[in-house]
C-alpha cells in the first residue's frame, strides 16, 4: 500500500521561487510514489493574523499557483482547512492528551511570542497541536517539511504516542521527511527568501518584473568596481544561477572570478533563465479560470472528509464519547 503524505502551507498568497525550490517542487514528486494531502491552513494562520481580510484573496492566489506547478486533483487532495471542521474537534480532543509543559518549550512557540507579545493567544500556544490534527485526521505516516518544523514533528509523534497508549493504537506515528533542497537566501543575499521581507521573486511574476526584481539583487559585497574579481560563492545570484542556469553554472563562476563578466550581464543570464523555466507554469497559470481552483478545493475537501469523519467516529468511540 502507498504510504500517506499530508503537508500544510499557510495561505501567504502568491507563492515565490524559493516556496518552489524549497517545498512545492517536492509535493510535486511525492504525487509519484504516495498518496497526497496538501492544505491550505487557513485556522493556522489566525493565530499570527491580525488582519484577515486578505485570507480570501491569498487562498486563492495560492491554489492557482499550486495548480500551476502541477499539483494534481486527480492525484491529490488539494483543499483549506476549514473546509473540514472535524480539524476542530480533533484539536481539542487531542489538547487533552498534550501536557501544557510540552507545548510552552516548543521553539516556535517561543520565537513567536517574542515577536507578539501583545497577542500571545491560546491558538498559539496550540498551534502544533492542530497541526497534529492535520495530520493525524488523515491517519498520514509521511510529512515533508523544512528544518523549522522538526520539533513541531517532534511533539506530534509524543502526542501520538501518548493517545495510542491510552486509547489503543488508533494513529501511526508521523515521520518528518526532510526536503533535500538548501534554504533559499532572497534578493538581498542574506535573508532566507519571503514575502514578508519583499526579497523575493513571485513564480507568477511578468518577465519584466522578473527582469527588474533581479537587478535590484544583491551580489558579492567586495566587487566593487567591473574590474574586480568576484567570488560567485558569497553571490546570490550565482546560487540562483545554480538553480536556473546550471549548464552555465562553472563558466559564470569562473568568469566572475577573472572579472570577465559583469554582475548585471549576470543578472540579465539569470533572469532569462528564470524567465525561461517559468514560462510553461505561467502559461499555465493564466488559463486557470477561479470557477475551476473553486471546484478542486470543493472536491478536496470533499474527498478529505469522508476519512475525517471516519477517523473522527473511531476517536470519539476510543475516548468514551460514543
Ligand atoms: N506549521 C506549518 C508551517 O508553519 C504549517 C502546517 C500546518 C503543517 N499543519 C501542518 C505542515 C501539517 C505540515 C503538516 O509551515
Ligand atoms: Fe555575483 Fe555574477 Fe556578479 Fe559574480 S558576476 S558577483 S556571480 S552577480
């Protein structure tokens, strides 16, 4: 039998190239070899928010980019959140097995209320317990995520673990599946790429912005003048270039080195490569109407709760509910 994955994404709107090389790109593959869930976590993301009237608008920018790069509702469930309730109730049943303990070292948790400290709320300290949720409602074994969200994996297995021993071996224990692919540093060259520092670059761009967005990049410091010798291994965009252009890769290396090129003749090479690899999803993109991105959600979500309300039944049932 396939194994299953389940991955959820916050709705952050239109998805940028490091979202792709870091995370989208590997959903894609797993559509090969398993059974895929991704989620658009909408509940999640109200824990951090203080505006929501861009919910909406950003799930949708989201699902047309994830259909864009070929995450298949045929294959797949693709669907949000809160589209199936049941997530709820399992949170708070699942609360009942978490110490409080567990939940307030949780790295995150710690980092994000230093970063509010004015909206330090119950959801928060919650959070990885919902995100158990998510996955455990789908009784999923696989999780691909990011380094960042190891411990949240952590404390998902510990509260498996905790429920299947009181309540009889209802869900397996999750495994995290690490994706192979290196953090993606944005166009400033130092932070990782996101939309919230505006160092990045939208898959859904135009060529031209694409053009304009790597002119602005940051390149290697100690080049200051064409005449220097670069160091394409401090550069950005030589990374970049590792990912868009990698047949021209060692010769732009070397002529770095040499002060042979010119960072914005290298900057023009990357964002044609850029402009290039992402032409077929653009065109893609564009020919997906909202009435289809609506109908795949509908059918997820669908799909998604026939196995919630079976695991839901079968929970309630073991916890002297029924
Ligand atoms: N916490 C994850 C993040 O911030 C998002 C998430 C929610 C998730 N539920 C999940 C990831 C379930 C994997 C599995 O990126
Ligand atoms: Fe970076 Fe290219 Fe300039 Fe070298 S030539 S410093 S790799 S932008």
């Amino acid at each position: 039998m396939k194994g299953r994955v389940f991955s959820g994404a916050r709705p952050t709107g239109r998805q940028h190239i490091g979202n792709y090389l870091g995370a989208i790109q590997n959903y894609v593959k797993l559509q090969e070899e398993y059974e895929c869930i991704y989620c658009i976590v909408d509940i999640h993301a109200l824990t951090t928010l203080e505006d929501v009237s861009e919910i909406q608008s950003n799930i949708r920018e989201m699902i047309l980019d994830w259909l864009a790069a070929e995450l298949d509702p045929r294959r797949s469930i693709l669907f949000v959140q809160s589209h199936v309730p049941q997530v709820m109730e399992l949170h708070t049943l699942l609360s009942m097995v978490t110490p409080l303990g567990w939940l307030l070292r949780v790295p995150t948790f710690k980092e994000k209320a230093r970063m509010q400290p004015h909206n330090v709320n119950y959801g928060l300290v919650g959070y990885p317990v919902l995100q158990t949720a998510d996955i455990v409602l789908y009784k999923a074994d696989t999780v691909p995520v990011g380094e960042d969200q190891l411990s949240h994996l952590e404390l998902a297995r510990e509260i498996v673990r905790r429920f299947n021993n009181l309540f009889g071996p209802v869900f397996p224990e999750p495994q995290a599946r690490l994706t192979t692919y290196p953090l993606v540093l944005g166009l400033d060259g130092v932070a990782k790429m996101s939309k919230s520092l505006g160092n990045h670059i939208e898959l859904a761009a135009t060529p031209q912005e694409t053009d304009a967005q790597v002119m602005s990049a940051f390149t290697d410091p100690a080049r200051r003048y064409r005449s220097d010798p670069g160091h394409p291994d401090v550069c950005n965009v030589y990374t970049l270039h590792n990912f868009y252009n990698p047949d021209q890769r060692d010769l732009i290396a070397e002529q770095c080195r040499a002060a042979a090129i010119g960072c914005v003749d290298c900057k023009k090479l990357l964002s044609q490569g850029i402009n290039r690899a992402l032409e077929p999803f653009r065109e893609r993109r564009a020919a997906i109407t909202d009435s289809y991105a609506g109908e795949v959600l509908a059918d997820g979500a669908a799909r998604a709760s026939v196995i919630a309300k079976e695991t839901i039944q079968e929970v309630k049932e073991k916890m002297g509910l029924l």
